[in-house]
C-alpha cells in the first residue's frame, strides 16, 4: 500500500474550528469549510483484500455544528473524498474507506445529531428547535433540520441503541405500568445484586400482553427467580400466564399504596371541593411526614366531620401496614373493620383479595428498600417537565438519559438512583419547566 500524500493546502485556523480528527480543513471560510483526511494512500479492497486503484474524488456536502470562541453555529462541511476500484476481475468491488464523524447516507455529522439529542431528550421538538435557531448563521434557516428529521432521528438514535444491547438477566425483575399524558408505559427493571442497585433495563410502550411477551422474549427466563409486578390485572394475568410456575410472580406493595393513595385522594376532592388546595394535598401525605401545623390541621376538621374522621384513619391505618411492612395479614382485620367508607377503597380492597398471596410473598422475599415510588416519580418529572412527543423520546428519556456514559458490552440498564439525579439536575439547570410549555 502506498503512503499517504500530503495535502496540498491545509488551512490550520480552520481544521481547528472544524475539530473532527479525521480531517483537516484544505480551503473556504467559518461558515463553508472544506476538508479531507490527510490519509490518502490507496488501501487494499475491502472484499478481497487486493489492490486496488483510484477511482475519482468525490464531494459530500453535510451540516455540521461547530464552536467558534463562546458561541456554537451551524456549517456547511464540504466533504472530499476518493473511491477506490478493487483491480480484481472477480471482484471489482467499488469503495471508499469509513469515517465516523458521519452515519452512512446522513446529510448532518454525527456530531450535529448528538446536538439535536442533548435538547430532545430535555425539552420538547418544538423548544428544541427554537435553542438551536441560535446556531443559524447568515439566515440560513435551512440548515435547522426539520421536525420530522428529528422524529426520524430519534427513532433510529434509539433503534442503534437498542440493538447493541445485549442483556444480562437478574434474578429479580419488575414490570411497573404507568399512565402518562395519555400514555401507556411499562418500565421493567432489574435488580443488580452486586451493586445492591436497581437499573431499568425496558421501557414497553404499551400495557399488553404482546408487549410483555415480546420484552421476555429479549432475556433468559430460566435465570428467573422472582417477577414482581403492580396491580395492574392485565401486567399479572400477562405476566402468569406466560412464565414457568418455578419463577415467583410478587406483588409489590407500594403499588398498593398508590392505588389506596388516588382511591383517598379522588374522595377528598370530591368531598372538601371548597377546601384549597393544599389542605386538601395534606389529608393524602404520608403521615409519617406530617409536621405539627398538618396534624393541627386535619385534628381541627376531623372534628367537624365525623365521616372525613373515619375515612381518614382507615386511610392511614392502611398506609402504614404497607408502607412499615408490616405483617400483610393485618389487612384482613382492616377490610373486616370497614364500615360505610369501603366505598371509597373499592379496588384497593379488590387488589386485596386478589393478591395476597403474591403480596405476603414479596414481603418475605424483597428485604430492601421499595422502588415503586422512586421509578414513578421519575416517569412523573419526566412527563411533566419533559414533554413527551413520540414513545421512542420517552424510551430515550428513560433509557439513554445517561448521554455520556461509555457503551456497555453487557446490558444492565439505567440507574434509577443515576437517572434520578440527572433528571433533577436537568430540572433545576434549565430543563423545560412545566410554566413554559
């Protein structure tokens, strides 16, 4: 193989702005800047690994993000390029040698791409796409990508992302279902012992047996021991039906607690409507976390509404057998106990029945902390202050939020403690707060 031949012309002020090692700028301006690789020696085929011969120099034309001092903008990369033709008759393969600065048949470097995504997987499109007005230079509105280049990007960005994963199936994993923006999601995660961490590993956008069945099919669910699941009837039945009877199916109680939680909250709202707000929000905090102005509070109002009084104690008296973990068989004296307000728990005591079996069971198995509430919590600041715009930027924002972490050979997921504190931080920097949408 020949050695490389020099460029003739090499800008250094340019090639310093453009800043892809791959190439060094050979002519134009800050805003049009053309360049090439300084290796140009004639390489062996690809196919056959014969020689080959010049077959032309070509140009490719890409928009490009680059920073110049304080200030990032957009550019226009005039790409120059040769193919080689393989001199084999039986081969003739035609070629050009791979970069990675660019994705094949892209007209934006990947580093233009990764630009879009650090705003997309924070704000919405159309906020995004307003940020990056600022990089235009000249007027060249044109060179701001469209909405549907984006949406089109996302997909694949995560559709790459998806199937370099390669999974390592725990012992444990959960299936969590939410309802966001009118939006179906479960969040499976795992647990990883050897780190004593929780990692979510799937985000399956939609609650159905299909999309249950399709995220087991992606693990080896012989290295099961444990699912646990919510409340939710369609994820348990889905989730039964299609695991071997060795695997234990459990039935995580802070799940219950959300459903006793909205099941309470939807009748203090109804019944105190004239009430403000936050007096209405402390009869459904955690009661452990009532402080001495709260207490004050409900004792006062209690006192003037007898039904409010009872509805309320059998709310707490619940909360903390499952919130303490406390023996789950307690909660048969409790529905026994009710009186006129089991209207209000209907399906907290139907859950009740129906589960307990899986729910003394991951009482006895699942020994650390809870993580129900820490994952919807995540998915709630996450739908709130991030809109959501298509299922592939919610995976992406659930899933790959961690932009810098290195590749992975094996899959263990997000951190929902390293996602949590991302999330917050992106809030608290200049996330998309919830007033500007």
């Amino acid at each position: 193989m020949a050695k490389p031949r020099k460029l003739k012309t090499v800008s250094h002020r340019l090639t310093e702005i453009l800043a892809i090692e791959e190439l060094e700028a050979t002519g134009g301006d800050e805003y049009n800047i053309e360049a090439m690789s300084p290796d140009t020696a004639v390489p062996v085929c690809i196919e056959c690994k014969g020689p080959t011969a010049n077959h032309g120099r070509f140009t490719r034309k890409l928009l490009d993000v680059v920073q110049i001092g304080e200030k990032k903008q957009f550019v226009r990369l005039h790409y120059r390029f040769y193919k080689y033709r393989c001199l084999s008759e039986n081969c003739n393969t035609v070629f050009q040698k791979p970069v990675a600065f660019v994705n094949e048949n892209a007209k934006i470097t990947k580093r233009y791409e990764d630009e879009i995504i650090r705003h997309v997987l924070y704000e919405s499109i159309d906020k995004a796409r307003k940020d990056l007005e600022e990089y235009i230079v000249r007027g060249n509105r044109r060179d701001l990508i469209s909405k549907p280049a984006i949406s089109k990007l996302i997909k694949r960005w995560v559709d790459e992302r998806d199937t370099k994963r390669k999974f390592v199936t725990q012992a444990v994993i959960r299936l969590y279902s939410f309802c966001f923006s009118h939006n179906n999601y479960i969040i499976a995660c795992s647990e990883d012992s050897g780190q004593k961490e929780t990692n979510i590993i799937e985000v399956i956008p939609s609650i159905s047996e299909s999309g249950i069945k399709e995220f087991f099919s992606k693990i080896e669910v012989d290295a099961l021991y444990a699912v646990v699941v919510d409340c939710n009837p369609v994820v348990y039945m889905s989730v039964k039906s299609m695991l071997p009877s060795k695997v234990r199916i459990l039935v995580d109680t802070d799940s219950l607690c959300r459903v006793l939680r909205d099941e309470f909250k939807e009748y203090i709202n109804e019944r105190m409507k004239r009430y403000q707000k936050h007096i209405r929000e402390t009869f459904v905090k955690d009661p452990v976390k009532l402080d001495n102005e709260d207490l004050a509070c409900l004792r006062r109002l209690q006192k003037k509404d007898a039904e409010l009084k009872s509805a309320y104690n059998s709310y707490s008296q619940l909360y903390s057998i499952l919130k303490n973990q406390r023996d789950i068989i307690e909660t048969r004296d409790w529905m026994n106990s009710l009186g006129e307000e089991a209207g209000i728990y209907i399906l907290t005591t139907s859950y009740l029945s129906e589960y307990m079996k899986e729910l003394t069971g991951f009482q006895s198995v699942i020994n650390e902390d809870h993580n129900y509430d820490f994952i919807y919590e995540i998915a709630r600041k996450i739908e709130q202050y991030f809109p959501i715009s298509t299922d592939e930027i919610f995976r992406a924002r659930i899933l790959y939020s961690d932009f810098d972490r290195k590749e992975e050979k094996q899959w263990k997921g997000t951190s929902v403690s390293r996602l949590t504190g991302l999330v917050d931080d992106m809030i608290r920097i200049g996330g998309l707060k919830k007033h500007e949408r």
